[in-house]
C-alpha cells in the first residue's frame, strides 16, 4: 500500500534529496525530449550524439544516487519501493529516448517521418506535465490540481495510442520496404513506451499523493 510516512515530518531537510532526485531525473527527461525533437529537425550530428551519451550516463548517476541514499535511510518521506519505482521509470524514459535517437544514427535514417514528428510533439507536452507534477510532489500542490494534470497526462498517452497505431498502420501498408520497416518500427516504439512511462510515473505520484 503506498502512503505518506508521517515520521518524515521529523526528518523533513535529510529526506528532501529525494524529492530533489525526483527533479533532477525529470529535468533530464525533459531535456531529452528536447533533443530528440532537434534530432528530428536537424539530424544526429556528433554532437547530439555527445549530448545524448552525457544525458544517459547523467540519468544514471541520479538512479544510482537515489538508490545507495534509500538503502542508508532509515525513514523516508515515502514508501521505499514508491521511491525505487519512480526513480527507475524516469531513467527508463531517458534511456528509451535515448535508445531512439541512437539508432536514428545508426540506422542512417536521412528524414524523419510525419508520425515522428506527432511523436516527439506529443513526448515535450508530455515531459513538460510530468515535470510540473514530479514538482508538486515536493511543494505537496493540492491534490485536485495534481489529478486534473494526471488526467491531462492520460489524454496525451491516449493520442500517443493513437499515432502509434497511425504510425504502424501507414508502416505496414506496402509503400515501405522491409528494411525501412524494421527501422521506423524500432524507433516508434521506443517513444511510444517512454511516453506511456511518462504516465505511469504521473500515475504513481498522483496516487501516493492521495493517500
């Protein structure tokens, strides 16, 4: 069962790193979206690859941090496995992304397609509302507006749905060959899940923020 611990309250400022580690995962998923739609518009130069690598292995060092710090604490402002949870969703969102932009690289995709483009459209909006609630999180913003941001997150994981299924559809009609398929495929489907995580995490919040 998720829950608030009430002991936090005595030990506020020592478990205020994770809220912290929140942010600053959340900051580089946001930052990664932000690369990914500038992948799309200009291409995988060396350096997007450069910032890419720096974004992953940043995103991994806060995991890593969040999870020595949680098994040295002894109370914590929430349940342990909430914090382990929301701490490895939002590196997988970065390495998801991550993931799509490198083979973007590798597989000398010259042009970005239309469905694409709704993606990485859809994957900022995304990232920007899960910033925004990872920081209610902290600042304990009512909950009514929490839920009505979750709510907001739904409906852009629910278009997401929707142009992955457009994406595929179109992918699948004949006009491409096999190879392009197998190409475009990967890389949708990796944004797809890094915006459906983008939920999950949203959700979890919402909901340890109602108890």
């Amino acid at each position: 069962m998720v829950k608030f611990n009430f002991l936090s309250y005595f030990f506020h400022d020592a478990n205020d790193v994770f809220y912290e580690l929140f942010e600053e995962n959340s900051l580089t998923c946001k930052q990664t979206a932000e690369l990914f739609t500038k992948v799309l518009q200009e291409g995988v130069n060396d350096d997007a690859m450069v910032t890419a690598r720096q974004y992953k292995h940043k995103s991994n060092k806060i995991l890593k941090k969040t999870l020595k710090v949680l098994g040295q604490t002894r109370v914590t402002p929430i349940e342990k496995e909430d914090i382990q949870y929301i701490s490895t969703m939002l590196n997988r969102i970065t390495k998801k992304i991550i993931k799509a932009i490198m083979n973007f690289r590798v597989y000398r995709i010259e042009k970005s397609t239309e469905h694409m483009i709704l993606q990485a459209q859809n994957l900022m909006t995304a990232a920007n509302e899960l910033d925004f609630i990872i920081h209610s999180f902290r600042e304990k913003t009512s909950v009514s507006q929490v839920t009505d941001r979750n709510l907001k997150m739904k409906e852009i994981e629910t278009r997401g749905d929707e142009i992955h299924f457009q994406a595929l559809d179109e992918l699948f009609s004949g006009q491409y060959d096999a190879l392009t398929v197998i190409k475009c495929r990967d890389i949708y489907k990796d944004i797809e899940t890094a915006l459906d995580t983008c939920y999950h995490v949203s959700d979890a919040v919402t909901n340890i923020m109602l108890k």
